[in-house]
DNA sequence: CTAGCTGCAAAACATTTGCATTTCG
DNA sequence: CGAAATGCAAATGTTTTGCAGCTAG
C-alpha cells in the first residue's frame, strides 16, 4: 500500500487524497475478505473513529469508479468489496457463506465469443457459483 | 397458464391457491420483459385494484422458492421476475437497459466443470453481461 | 372450523443526500 | 483562498413484518 501511487492516481483526475480516503483505501486493501460497506466502516473507526459511513459509502463509489476496488453483490442485500486484484470470479458456499476464488481462461473467452456473437462490446460483466462442498459418500 | 396445474403443485405442499396468488402467476407468465415487484403490483392492480405489494412481495418470493419464477438482480437495486423458462442467460445493455437472453451449451459445461475441480455441487449461479452495442466504424 | 392468507400501515435495511463546517492543495 | 470533502441527520427506495380481519379447503 503506497500512499503516494494513489495521490498521484486521484491528482491526476483533480480528486484530493484526504487522511479518511487513505484510511478506507487501507481499510479494504488490508481485507483478506470481501466486507460490506458497515463492515469497512467499523474498521476504519478501529483507526478514526470520526470517520462516518456516508463518508465510507461516498469513497467506495469513489474507489470503484476509479477501478481500484471491485464491488460485488452476492446476493444477501448488500454491496461487498474487494481491492482490485487479478481478474478472478467466485463460488459460494451457500452452507457456510466462505467465498472461493478462482480463475478461468476458457471462461473468459467464451464470454468474448458470445458477446461478439450478439454484437456487443462487453463493459462488464458478473459471474457467480453457488453450492455446496461436495460429499464423500 | 394452467391453474389446475399450480393448484395440484400447491396442494401437494400444503400451500393454498388463492385468487391473488393465481392472478400474480399469470401477471408474471404473461410478462415478456422481466418485471419489478411494482410494476408486478400495477400489472395485477389492473386486474385486481385490492390486491397490496406485500401480497405481491410475500408471493413472488414463494413463487421463487417453488422454482416457479426466477430472481433476478440487475445491479440497479431491486429485484427482477420471470417465469422459470428454459435456462438461459441475460446481457444487459448499458446505454438502453433492453435485456438479450442468450443460451450457451459450452458455458453450462464449463461451469460444471469448475465446480467439480473446487470439490462442490453447484445450487445455482449467477451470470450477467453487461455491454453496448457494437458500433459499425 | 381453522390454519393459512391478505391488506394496511409501520418498520427495517442499505444507501443517498442537503447543508453547514472543515480541509487539501 | 476556494473548490472539494466531511459528518451528521434526515430522506430515500426497496423489501419485510405485525396484526386484525378474511378465505380456502
């Protein structure tokens, strides 16, 4: 976490880097989870307790719009985040709520084809497993 | 829409079929488009002017639960219905919201293999693109 | 008859916003 | 200094719930 790659980051788009931003930037890059807005606000009120939630919802929309964290829905009713790592989709255990990761290239291209197929150009996209362990009978 | 059909899946739960309950079925079957729970409330108000959202709300999430009708979420902060169809996939336009359902074979394969290779038995999954039209240079 | 449903209005929840005050550059 | 950001509390929009009365089976 280098605090001036990511003022040089906002300076460029004329956005200031304020101790809260830094704090909630931290808040999330430090986050081996995937935690949802409350939750990023009670680990920067670990560090300031000042900081309110509007605050942490305005720079997570922030963050996201400038691609430096990934917002998710997993479907329980709120938004969760994550910093910006390697392209990665998730499977949900929908016994246990533990999130895996994993990566796929084949994946990938077919998403290409199928948008190409329908004569689109993809700006995003979501893509989610859920389930549950599978059992050694 | 067969509601002897319903009444006798119903029945079998012990669920009752009720007048409001049947006319939220067919609001939701005769939809081509993939109705929000108000515009699945004006569309059964016009058939029945008594009939409340929390009915609508209560019943579009036993419905969900039956498998009857699918939910959606779009990203635009409500929930989505359709009557369960062929399995198929949405691609969301960014500039228009019209919605594309497309089939993929090759996808469905790929998903059920990445979940074997995790050691899990998929429930359900979620995959959304989201895209604009190609432009014709 | 009675367990299950309904309608209404109020509550719950996550998220957004208005505004006076503070802060970054 | 001035534009942009913050904190608070109030507003928003969707979905859920408590409860008294209603209905299917």
């Amino acid at each position: 976490m280098n605090r001036a790659l990511f003022e040089h980051l906002f300076a460029v788009k004329g956005i200031k880097m304020t101790e809260q931003r830094w704090i909630i930037i931290q808040a999330v890059g430090d986050s081996r989870d995937h935690p949802d807005a409350d939750q990023v606000t009670m680990r920067t009120k670990a560090i300031d307790p000042d900081i309110g939630i509007a605050t942490v919802y305005r720079t997570l929309t922030l963050l996201a719009d400038l691609d430096i964290i990934q917002q998710h829905d997993f479907g329980d009713g709120r938004a969760r985040y994550e910093i910006q790592n390697d392209h990665h989709h998730h499977l949900i255990d929908v016994d246990t709520g533990q999130i895996v990761e994993f990566k796929d290239a084949q994946l990938e291209e077919i998403k290409s084809r199928i948008a190409k197929e329908l004569g689109y150009d993809l700006t995003h996209h979501r893509l989610e497993l859920y389930g549950r362990k599978k059992q050694n009978l």
